[in-house]
C-alpha cells in the first residue's frame, strides 16, 4: 500500500493506493477504454492549473480519493479548459491504484458503437452492445466524456439514460464532462447529474495558452 499525497499546492488530501500486478492493471486497462497515450500525458500531475483551476483540481482528486459528497461529477465548461484531462486523470489513478474497473468513452464514439451493434431487423441490440451497456453501467467509475456535443437521437438519449440510472440507482461513481447547458439535456438525465457536484472550468483554452506563450 502507498499514499499519493495532493499536488496541488496547500492541498492535504491523500490518496490511498494498494497497487495491483502490472499484469493486472494492463488486463483493466485492456477493458477501460482509456486512449492509451494519455496514460502520461493526463494524470493529475500535469495538469497545467491556474489560480482559478486550482480548486476544481482540489475537488477533483478528492472525487478520486473517495472523499465525495456524491457518486455523480460534473465537469462543465468550453471546449479546451481541461475538463477531459482532469476525468482521466482521474481514471488512470484509480486503476493504477486498485480501485475498480474503469469504462471510458466520449458519448459519441459510444452511441456510434452501439447503433452499428443494435439489429435493425431484429429491433434490439445485439450481444455486443448488451455487453457494452453492461459494462458500462456496473463497473467502479464510469466516465461519459463530452455529453450533449453531438445531434442525439431519442433512442441514443435513451441508451445514455440507463447508464446514467442504473448508476444512480446504485449510487456507482459516474465523471461527465459536457460543454452544453442543462437545458440541452434530457430533463432525467440533468436532474440526475446536478444531484451531484458540478464543477464549472472556465476561461480561455489552454491550447491557445499554450500558443501564445
């Protein structure tokens, strides 16, 4: 077991991590979803913050730590602010650290995932995207990253809604991110979110900060 004490600057929050086999770890990885390469780039650490970031960073790795006030996450704001990085962060740490299954996917790849699975013949999904909802519902920390950017149809809100319930039935923990209002969601779907926390990341994108320096 080891602690992975807060990086940001005046943070006491410790996250306790009991370390899995790398064998282990690699197999979770295989299943989570996660973009293999920010597996150094996104993490916590290299978070490039600022003054006014610093306490969604805070916040952030308290969700991760298990110091929450609720299963549910928001993290809402323009493209480009860092909401993706933190979400991964949070998720490489919480496999790295022993803390569950992870599912990760932008909502988009998602929904165009299961519509080439589901059977229009048959008018139900197949075997493939049963597994896909499955796993996604159930497992330790689920990440719906980018939610509301993309033209949705009913039936792909509908896919969406029974994620996001089972795992607030089941009070599982569940990071989205979204650049959308919550008026641009379906009315189930916002109430069950901003049950929870909504942390609001603001100001210009830091790939043009990083241009312009």
């Amino acid at each position: 077991m080891s602690l992975v004490r807060g990086f940001a600057s005046g943070t006491d929050t410790i996250l306790v991590c009991d370390p899995l086999p790398e064998e282990v770890v690699e197999g979770r990885i295989e299943l989570s979803g996660l973009p293999l390469p920010t597996r150094h780039t996104h993490r916590f650490s290299c978070f490039k913050s600022t003054p006014e970031l610093e306490k969604i960073w805070r916040n952030v790795y308290r969700y991760c730590s298990g110091d929450r006030p609720h299963h549910f996450l928001t993290l809402s704001g323009p493209p480009g602010t860092g909401k993706t990085h933190l979400a991964l962060a949070c998720a490489w740490t919480w496999l790295e650290c022993g803390k569950g299954l992870v599912s990760y996917w932008q909502v988009e790849a998602l929904l165009d995932t299961l519509r080439r699975s589901y059977n229009r013949k048959e008018h139900q999904a197949d075997e493939d995207a049963e597994t896909i909802l499955n796993y996604t519902s159930k497992c330790s920390l689920a990440i719906l990253d980018d939610m509301g950017a993309e033209s949705v149809t009913e039936w792909a809100w509908s896919k969406l809604d029974s994620i996001v319930d089972y795992r607030y039935i089941h009070k599982l923990p569940l990071i989205v991110t979204t650049n959308v209002a919550p008026n641009r969601l379906p009315p189930r779907i916002a109430d069950r979110l901003y049950e929870g926390p909504v942390l609001i990341l603001e100001g210009e994108s830091y790939r043009r900060r990083e241009k312009n320096t």
